[in-house]
C-alpha cells in the first residue's frame, strides 16, 4: 500500500511539473524615445496559462484553445520617413526604441550614414545591425511551451538598403 501511495505521489508530481513548464510570462521592459528627445519606459511582454488557456499579449489576456505560434508586431515609417510608429509601444510616434524580449534585445536608432539610408534607421536585433528595407517591418516573435523561441525581422537587410 505504501509503494502505490508513493507511485501515485510520483504520477500527480511529475503531471503538475509537465503543466507548470507549459506556462510561461515574458516580460518585456522597453523605452521609446519621442522626436523631442523626451523618453517613456513600456512593458510589452507575453505569457501563456495552459490550464486557463489564456495568452497574454502585453497587459491584455486573451482566450485561446492552445499556444499561438507567433505574433507579429508592425513598425511603420513615416510618410517623411522621420519618424516610426509601433501601435504596441506607444499610442503615437517615436523615434527610436529599445525592447527587451526574454533573451532578444531589440534597438531602433537614427545615425547618419554617408549613403542614404531608409529613414537613416539602424535596427539591432541581438548584436546585429539590419537596415529598413519597405515602409513597414514585422518583428516576428515565435514561442514554444516554455517562452518565445525566436525573434525574426521581416522587411530589412543587411546591406544598409542601398542595393535595388
């Protein structure tokens, strides 16, 4: 009796430990910066409870019947290409930003660069520099049970835009 109170003991442990690896709360500490140069600190993160099957995007939960695979964030240039606007960061345009995403770290900055450069944006993700290649961008954040797996760049390149 005693060996299958411990074997059931060790059957409920390790069904709690599998669901408590598939919930995950990434937070994502950020900073944008307006055109005046003012800064704002935001938090943009993700999380997923399989039990209550609810995902959360940012401050907002939302009811789904398994984890999504990814969720796409769109950077748009300005018409004047001065500015960008990224409807999860702020309700208006920023210059630049930097996001902190579990393990990724994204930066959005303005330099000058002596060829033309769209919008003279520079945006890093982890250690690499990628260039605005169209008007609008999608940052592509893909998870898995545990959290985000990856976070990829649509809309840029690595040679500064310049190539046709």
């Amino acid at each position: 009796m005693n060996n299958i109170f411990k074997i059931g003991f060790f059957i409920s442990f390790i069904c709690f430990s599998l669901n408590a690896v598939a919930d995950f709360d990434v937070n994502g500490q950020g900073v944008v910066t307006y055109p005046t140069g003012v800064e704002k600190s935001f938090d943009f993160g993700f999380g997923w409870n399989a039990n209550n099957q609810k995902f959360r995007i940012g401050k907002k939960s939302y009811s789904m019947s398994q984890l999504p695979e990814s969720y796409s964030i769109a950077l748009t240039l300005s018409k004047d290409g001065s500015k960008v606007w990224i409807q999860e960061f702020n309700a208006g345009y920023i210059e630049e930003f930097e996001w902190k995403i579990g393990r990724h770290k994204l930066k959005l900055s303005k330099r000058a660069f002596s060829s033309r450069v769209r919008g003279d944006y520079i945006l890093t993700l982890n250690n690499v520099d990628y260039f605005l290649s169209r008007n609008n961008v999608s940052i592509d954040v893909h998870f898995e049970e545990s959290g985000i797996k990856s976070v990829r760049l649509d809309g840029v390149t690595r040679n500064m835009g310049t190539k046709k």
